[in-house]
C-alpha cells in the first residue's frame, strides 16, 4: 500500500508502513542539521523513528544556508 | 548621536561593527576563514528547502564557536512568512537574532517597509532580537524604532549591486533622527563605501556580496573590517571642514629664500 504525502511542496509516493526516519533517509543523502516538519510541527530527531505517517501528509525537510 | 559609544545590540557589546553574510562564497572553508581572519563577529545565514536531488551541509557547523547568528527572513514575501521563518529557527537551533527581510519585487529587490514593520512588531514581542532590514525612510525607521527594533538596517543601494551608498542623504536623516544603532545593509561593494558609511555616522555596516564573490574572500573580510573601523575611528574624531579654497598645512612664515626687506 502506497499513501500520497507532500514534500517541499511536491506530492510523493511512499510505502504505508515506512515511517519518518525511513522516508527522510530515503530522500535526503545526508541529514546533519536537517529539519524536519510535518504539518508545520518540527519533529526532533529522535522522534523520527516510529512516527507514522498519514496521507496528504504535509513534510517540509529545511536547512541552515549561507546567505546574506 | 552615539559619538564614542559601544555598538550594542540585545543586550551584548559588539565590537567588530563589520556584519557578514555567509551567501556565495566558494566553499564552506572560505567562509570560515573569512570570519575568522576579520574577527566578524556578526553573521547571517538563511533557512531553505532541502534540494532531495542534491547533496546538503548544514552551514551553521562550519560557523566558529561563539559567532553571533542572525537568521534572515529572505524568502519571505510578507510579515506572516517571515514570523515564520524566525519561529522556525528558534525552534531548530535557538537563534533569536532575525533579520527581518521581506521582499516582493524580483527585479529590485527592494524591502517592504509596511510588512517589514509588522513583522518586526510581532517577532519583538515574541522576544526575538530583530534587526530589520528596510528601505531609508524616516517613518518607516520611527516604526520600527517603536516597535522595538534592536537596530534598523537601511539599504545603501540595491542588494549585490555593488553600486555604494546610492541613499547615503537618507540614511544620513535616519542616522541624525533614530537613537536604535543604524547597520548598512546592501549594496555595499568596496571596503571605501563601508568607511564611507561609517564616517557619515551610521553604527555598522553588512556585506555579503562583496567579500563572497571576492578573488580572495578572507582578506577582503579583513580590509572591511579595518574600513568600517578606520570610518568608525574618523566618525568620532571629528572631520575638519571642507573649504573652498587651498589652505597651507606648513606655516607661511620664515621661507628659507625670503629676502630682508
């Protein structure tokens, strides 16, 4: 079973029973410093791991950049 | 007027009144070196999207210990998306020093001035130290002011363009109407129109541009900041007046080839 989630603002397909840890790293080569949001609510860390996901889902993966 | 005195901002004494922003530099290594070979005290950095097709470093690991961070609200294209922005932040990695920049038009980049005040109003309250970067004018700097900015950052010119202080008469009313400290913040190219900057009064200066896109980027961060501190230094040793005529510096008696009369 696949559920649809928004990702930075592109909708993704990904497994039902793969949690937020799983898709992160899916998606994200490196995650040091990374920030995770789902439905506008970061989620830590350490939360990542068994936090489920539900369709239309909205995720936002943000980082710390140079800028002025 | 500030005449002499320390530079200080949510409660802490800064004592480079050189800001850097940390945007295009070459790699993360020439970023560092240039904070610390000009001893910057003061940096910005932005919050993005994570590119999930490309590889991603967090910047704020490669920020020496102890550099004051500044997150800036670019992106934001009204004072809801900025509060955003800077809630974001606090929540991720305990900055509370924003800057405020909302932004509406691509082709000048110019700031909002209405919403940047919003904005600066709402984050103030929230107990952020929020240092909003606007557009020179005086009302909008009197807001701000009342709202609580902890210091107000006139634009010189446009943003990466290099071309100076383009507002300096306006910056130079806000510098003579505002008591919050006055950072200028854009457009600044050259070391000259950081000291420049800093000889008509304002209480700092921030580039990005000019020291990222530079041939070396950390020995132009430190000939800005010896520019914003020689400007600094002639501020508050008061400039002689200009005249229009020539006035000799040795004295116009005893020449070696005078005759006795």
């Amino acid at each position: 079973m696949k559920l649809k989630i928004n990702v930075n603002g592109s909708i993704k397909e990904v497994d039902k029973d793969k949690d937020l840890e799983e898709v992160v790293r899916s998606l994200v080569k490196k995650d040091q410093g990374l920030i995770v949001e789902v439905n506008k609510k970061i989620i830590p860390r350490n939360q990542w791991k068994g936090h489920s996901l539900h369709e239309g889902d909205m995720i936002e993966l943000i980082n710390f950049v140079g800028g002025g | 007027m500030k005449t002499g005195s320390p530079l200080i901002i949510g409660g802490r004494e800064i004592k480079n009144r050189f800001f850097l922003g940390t945007g295009k530099f070459k790699s993360k290594a020439d970023m560092k070196k240039s904070i610390i070979e000009s001893k910057v005290e003061v940096v910005t950095v932005a919050m993005r999207r994570v590119d999930t097709d490309r590889h991603s470093e967090n910047i704020l690991e490669y920020l020496p210990e102890g550099t004051i961070i500044m997150v800036n609200t670019s992106g934001a294209r009204n004072a809801k998306e900025a509060v955003r922005i800077a809630r974001l932040a606090r929540e991720a990695a305990d900055i509370d020093w924003v800057k405020i920049e909302v932004i509406n038009d691509s082709k000048y980049l110019l700031p909002d001035n209405y919403e940047t005040v919003k904005a600066t109003e709402t984050l103030v309250s929230d107990g952020f130290t929020v240092l909003p970067y606007m557009h020179p004018d005086l009302y909008a700097a009197r807001e701000l002011q009342a709202v609580g900015a902890a210091a107000i950052m006139p634009l010189g010119s446009l943003i990466g363009s290099g071309q100076g202080l383009e507002a300096r008469r306006f910056i130079e009313v806000l510098i003579a109407e505002i008591d919050a400290p006055i950072i200028v913040d854009a457009g600044i190219g050259r070391p000259s129109q950081a000291a420049e900057a800093m000889e008509i009064g304002a209480d700092g200066v921030l580039a990005n541009t000019a020291v990222a896109a530079a041939g070396d980027s950390a020995a132009m961060a430190k000939a800005f900041s010896m520019a914003v501190e020689a400007g600094r230094m002639a501020y508050t040793s008061k400039f002689i007046p200009s005249k229009e005529l020539a006035e000799a510096s040795s004295p116009l008696t005893g020449f070696l080839f005078d005759e006795k009369q």
